[in-house]
C-alpha cells in the first residue's frame, strides 16, 4: 500500500514579447533606416525535485502558477527581456499527469531532476528583421507568440516516512491516532489491522510527514505465517522504524522476548530490514506495573535511546513526534548529500 497524496494545479507559460515597429531619428541622417527590436521570449514553467518536500500540502492553498512574459522589443534595435521562468518544486516520487485524460507526462521519481515541461511563447520580430533590399522600411512587426495553459493532476505516491511496527496488541493504531489525524480501528483483540493505515504527522514550524501503522507481525511471519508477507513487504517501504512495545506484557523473566521475536521476523525475511533505524518506544506506561517492566527491558537492551509513553493518555507524545521529525531532516539531508552519491 501506498499513501496517495493528490492536486490539482494550472500552469501558463509567459507571452512573448511583440516586436517593435521603429526607425532611426538621429541628426543629420534625415531617412534612417528601421531599428525596431525583437520582442523578448516568454518564461518557462519548470518543475524539478526537491528531498527537502515530502507532501504537496502547499498546492490546497496555491493552484495557479504563471511564469513571466517577455518584454516587447524597443528601438535602436533593443531586444525585450526574456520573461522570467516559474520553477515548481516537488518532492521525489510525484507524477505529473493531464487532468483530462490522465495521461502521465512525466514521473519525478528521482532527485534532483529538472524538467521544463511548458515553453514560454516565442518573442515577435521588430520591423528590422523584415528589412531587405526590395523592401526597405517595413511599417509592422510581428506579435509574440501566446504562452500556453494547461490544468495537470500532481499525484505523489509516497513511501512511508515511518512504519510503525510491534506485536499485536502493541497499540499502533492508537499512536497513529493520536500523532496523526488517523482514525484506524482500534479494538482490544489481535489483528485489528489488517491492512496498513497512514496518517500525516504535523510538528509545530516542519512539513508534515507521513506514518503507516504496520500490522501486528508474529512469529513465523516471514514464511507467511498470519498475513506475514504482506506485512512485511510493507516495511521495506519505510525510510525507518518505530518499534513499538507494550510494556505491561514485558516478562520480567525474559524482558526482551517480544522485542526478539519481531527483530528476528526481520532479519529472516531479509531485504536489509534489519538496516532500517529503529526507534524504541514503550507503550502503556499508564499502567503501574509497565513502568518497572519498562525499566528492566531498557537496562537489558542498554538502549541510550527509548522513549516511554502511554498512547491513551498521550504522554510523552510531543517528545516522540519531535524527535522522529529531527530523525527524519538528518535522513534527508544525508540522502541530499553529495557523499550519498
């Protein structure tokens, strides 16, 4: 499954510029010739992509773009500015189509990919362009070329930024509900979840990211067991993981036996899931009990980092959502960064 973000916007390339209908007037030369300049280009409309967008959250609010047009042509045989072009950034992944007919014009998939998709209109040519030797003071010049309309659909089909994984009965769906604007079935019995939900997640001053809660993974799920595959190949669509822990279920016994089980799913499955950084959260610390059980399972993994909330109370909530969004810049400035290459 992925999260399919949609809009819809109306892009015009720049007029050119018309040319310039002129004749020399200077002292002592009484006949001068034409002189009338060439009118300057239209703007473009450029779109290319950009790492640092993860949602076409801005194109609700904006849906017109217009690139400049070109100035007209002047005498002394002065050629009008070229209009300036409309550079239309989107993030990795969106697809470009005709709104009428959907049909794709291009797949902005990779970064840093530039593509002038709308010519501006061409400038028209003064008076001088048409001078010759039977025809030596032509009275007109032409117009500049229209710039062109069209209405295109953006649709961006995103990898979840982060997939929230655990056990069943973890309470995913209830971080995702109250991280995001999400509202997932949530029941107290395994396998509520049967199909990934996605949520955006807004911090306060960053662009939202999105989140998918993973159903529940058992064991033997990479061989199928349950809905295992299919879970599974939703994860390698994640940039990284949150793996989410009931804490009142942890057995003092073997603290980490939960924890194990979904780590080993991962790395029997293969596809370099176990390369995906993981974040560490305990849920239900609302409950008495889950605190102590917490605090055994942090001191046997010595874990530096892991967060201890309660979903149902939303504490620790705003710590977590900030520090997956800092996780989430660090990732995309080292994905942006030449050395990544």
């Amino acid at each position: 499954m992925k999260f399919i973000d949609e809009a819809t916007i109306t892009v015009s390339s720049g007029h050119g510029g018309s040319g310039c209908v002129s004749f020399r007037r200077e002292k002592y030369i009484p006949r001068g010739g034409p002189d009338g300049g060439n009118g300057g280009n239209g703007g473009n409309i450029i779109f290319k992509t950009d790492t640092g967008k993860r949602t076409l959250l801005e194109f609700r609010t904006k849906r017109s773009f217009t690139a400049q047009n070109g100035a007209p042509g002047k005498g002394k045989q002065q050629t009008g500015k070229t209009g300036k072009d409309t550079i239309i950034s989107l993030p990795p992944g969106t697809i470009i189509s005709e709104a009428e007919t959907n049909r794709v014009i291009k797949d902005m998939v990779r970064p840093d990919t530039t593509f002038v998709f709308l010519k501006g209109g061409r400038g028209g040519k003064g008076n001088k362009h048409f001078t010759s030797s039977t025809y030596r003071s032509p009275r007109f010049a032409q117009p500049g070329e229209p710039g062109q309309t069209v209405t295109l659909k953006l649709e961006l089909k995103v990898l979840a930024d982060i997939g929230i994984i655990g056990l069943p009965n973890a309470g995913k769906s209830t971080l995702l509900s109250v991280i995001s604007a999400a509202r997932p079935a949530i029941n107290d019995y395994p396998f509520t979840t049967l199909s990934p939900n996605l949520g955006m997640v807004q911090v306060k001053n960053g662009e939202p990211f999105a989140v998918a809660d993973i159903p529940g993974l058992i064991e033997g799920a990479h061989t199928g067991t349950g809905l295992g595959i299919q879970f599974l190949k939703h994860i390698e669509r994640t940039r990284f993981l949150v793996h989410l822990i009931d804490a009142s279920a942890i057995d003092n016994a073997d603290p980490l036996n939960g924890f194990r089980t979904i780590n080993t799913e991962l790395a029997q499955y293969g596809k370099n899931l176990m390369e995906k950084p993981q974040v560490v959260v305990l849920n239900k610390t609302d409950i008495p009990e889950a605190v102590e059980k917490a605090d055994t399972f942090i001191k046997a993994t010595g874990l530096k980092t892991c967060f201890k909330i309660s979903a149902a109370t939303k504490n620790g909530i705003e710590d977590l959502k900030n520090h997956l969004f800092a996780l989430l810049c660090q990732y995309h400035e080292q994905d942006s960064s030449p050395d990544s290459e």
